[in-house]
C-alpha cells in the first residue's frame, strides 16, 4: 500500500488509527499458553478485532528478535495476517550506510514486503537514502516520546533545535509520499512548528495512552488536509483484558479511538 | 570476554585488528556455491585462518537479516564459530526506548550471547542505558566515516559539534568498561580531540582499508595506554581472493594488518 491508498482508507475508515503489534509473550492471556507460537494466535485475533477500525499496523521488530529465527518467522507470519487494506510499518530504526542499508531496505521492505520501516537519522543522508529505492515509505525518527529525546534532539543548532534540522533536511532527501516522520505525542505543544516545516508529510504518532500523549492535542495540532497522521496505540488496545475476551475488548478500545478520530476528520 | 580480557588479547597477539564478517553470498567464491549456509562454510574458513591475527570479529546484522529467519540462524552459527579468545561484537546499530531497547539489549547480549552490541544515541538516554545491564559493551555512534556524518554530527551545538556533544554526554551514562565509540577511520584528525573527550574508552574504528582510512594515522591519533582501539577490516580482508585460496589471502591480509599494528603498540 502507498500513501495515496492509505489516504483513501483514512477517509472510508474515517480513521487513522495504527494499532502497535508490540506483542510480548509475559503478558498474553493465561489460555493461550505461553509458547512462542501463541503471539502469533494472539496477533490475528487482535488483527481480526480491530482491522475495522485501524488503517495500519506497526510491529515492533525487538519484540520478535528476541527469539531469534523463530522470532522471525514469527514476525513474517503476523506481516501475513495484516489485510491488504492496511498500511504496515517495520518499527526497526534501522540506519546504516551503503551496502548495509541497502540490505536493511531489502530485508524489510523487498523481502518482507513491509510498506514502510522506521529509520534512525545520526548517520546522515546516505543512510537515509537506501529506504528510498522501493517506492515505499522511510519513517524518519523526528522528535521523540521519551525523556532522553532532551539530550541531543532538542540541542540548539544554528537553524534551530536539531529535531527542527533533522526534519527540515531529511524531507529535502525525499518526499511526502515516500517519507513520514516520528513525532512523539507527548510533543503536541511541538506539532503546530513541525507541521510549518512539513506541512504535507505524514507523522507517525507513538505515546498516545499509556505513555501520557493526549489524541485530542494531537489532532488539533497535527491534521492536515490529508490527515497527515497516524495515531498509534499499543499496550492500551492489545492488553486491554487479559482475559478470554482481550480481542474482543480491543476491538473496543480500537473503536473508541476511531469514533473520537472521525470528530476530528 | 570482557573489556579487561580484551586488553589481554591486544596484549598477547599484539594486534587490535577486529575482522568484519560482512558476508555477501554474491561475493563468494565460486566453489561454495550458492545456497545460503555456504555463508557459515565461508566465515567458519575466514574464522579459522584470522583468528591468530585478530582480536575481535563484527557481524554485521544486515547482511543475515536479508535472509529473514534462515538469515538468524546462520548469524548464530557464525557467532558460535568464533573463538572465546576474541570479542565479539553486533553490528546492528539499535536504539529504542523503555521495554523496547530492553528486547534488543536481551535478543543480542542475552539470548545470542554477543559481548557487545552498535547502538545509534539519537534517542538519548533512556535508549542507551537498557544495553548497559548485561555487564557487556554498549558501542556508540560518535563520528561515523561516511559523506552523511557531516548532515547532522558536524552541526554546531552550544558546547561543540554534535558528536563532540553525544560522546562526551554517553560517557557520563557509563564507564571505559561497558562503552565503547565509532569513529571512523576517515576522521582520524578528528581523533585526538575525541581522544581528549574520552581518553579512556575504546574506539571502534571501520573505514581502514576500502573507504580510504589509514591505519598509520589512525593508530598514531587514537592508541592510548590500553591500546584502546578496536580497527575493523572487512572486503579488505574476507574478499582478498575469489578463488578457491580465499581463506589463506584473508590470513594473509589479516597477517599484515596485525604485522603493522604491532609496530605501533
């Protein structure tokens, strides 16, 4: 799925909700066992359960690499069970120069055939650019959820604060059909700025819930005429019980998301 | 391996050579095929012809990750053919927060048992600190050797370049003994001022050989009084001979390079 395609389903859904498949075996439902294979029983369930209300998955590749090969295969099952009406993300911040780039992109976005892979900055363009060469979509860590996003993405630079930098120089790398960028929520205050800089991109949006970000600050700061974001949750829509009934009350949880959503469409 | 028994290595083979298994199946010879566990057949060859010379063997993760779960396993076969007398290093250029650096630190120091591990700092603090709970190496972007470093590394901060920023601030999140830095092997007259931020730290020096570094100057600007430099060599190294002598010309290689830098010890 393209960016075109994804603005379609936005608008059809009338949601631009990405549900975080950050499934971690510690906190699956006591029925399901605790055998690797039971993540992917629990991910099709919740896929089941919410893809009516969500237009994009993420799955967070450090919860299946640390299982190793089976943690792989794993991860490409769940990628299997993600209807096509419905935008995928690698959340790997990956970013590495040259032929290892290139091998990054193609693992993940060839391979695997995600249609997008978060990528980590530092490195510079030539490690930025390999994500370019599907024709799929490079999402570029702007400005960050977490306490440490103070150490360096928030330094003074001689054009602004470095997150302000990392985004302006990164979209003149690409476009805002092949690069979205991370914007924490709890960064709301920050949006309307970004959204000066990069008025027509997509920004990925974790930290909704659990982390504190608020849905209605986001929205208000962060829409544009195309959306122009995705709003993800994950704890708080897939452990939404630990019960017999966690797909169906994500389900809930996804649709209460999804009706605020379309009040701000 | 530790850094202190790290130390010893240097010591004993007079050499801070770390071999680079950045294996390309399109780059093999000839003879192996190409079935993708000719990758353990040809690295166990580099492994066993290197390992006198070498003090330390980086995998690079992206070259495994290409091949998805078989990818995995073969990463794990090669770490397994390493000796115990060399320290072994991911070069998987991670970095997330909370729970999910956790995952990463666990998949590659825990479960894989690598003494060390690439983490990109753009996150900050609580993206770097999960990879110091194992009693193991975190090695931390500085400067790295490719044309993008300038993008954003160079960008001027109130208390000097970025990277001058992020390893004088990472420093202060650890000690010598658990941190590590890249610089690159192109910025060697960048090294002493480097060397003056963190005199103690081993740096972890790619870009000898193929993208153009000197290990003359490198050695001169970076060794300190524990050696404190770790300079990888990969295409220079594994891909010496295409033929079926591949893995006598990687010894070869690997000979001269430790020749050398037992003359600057």
């Amino acid at each position: 799925m393209n960016t075109t395609e994804l603005i379609q389903q936005i608008r059809a859904k009338k949601s631009y909700l990405c549900v975080g498949l950050d499934t971690d075996i510690d906190r699956l439902p006591k029925h399901l066992g605790n055998d690797v294979s039971a993540i992917v029983e629990f991910n099709k369930a919740i896929v089941e359960a919410t893809s009516q209300y969500a237009v994009c998955y993420k799955i967070n590749t450090a919860f299946y690499e640390q299982y190793g090969a089976k943690g792989w295969e794993i991860m490409e099952e769940t990628l299997q069970l993600i209807p096509n009406s419905c935008f995928t993300i690698a959340d790997a911040k990956r970013g590495d120069i040259g032929n290892t780039g290139k091998m990054y992109a193609k693992a993940f976005l060839k391979n695997m055939s995600f249609d997008s892979i978060t990528v980590s900055p530092y490195m510079g363009r030539d490690s930025v650019e390999p994500f370019l060469e599907y024709d799929k979509v490079a999402i570029v860590l702007g400005l960050t959820s977490n306490k440490g996003s103070v150490d360096f993405q928030h330094l003074t630079t001689p054009n602004g604060a470095l997150y302000e930098q990392v985004i302006e120089k990164v979209a003149s790398w690409g476009n805002p059909n092949n690069m979205m960028f991370v914007v924490g929520a709890t960064q709301a205050e920050k949006l309307k700025e970004i959204r000066s800089i990069v008025p027509e991109h997509f920004l990925l949006i974790p930290g909704v819930g659990s982390q504190g970000g608020s849905l209605k600050d986001v929205s208000e700061n962060g829409l544009n005429s195309n959306c122009g974001l995705l709003v993800n949750s994950s704890r708080g829509i897939i452990y939404a019980s630990s019960g017999e009934d966690f797909a169906q009350r994500a389900g809930e949880e996804a649709r209460k998301l999804q009706m605020e959503m379309s009040t701000y469409l």
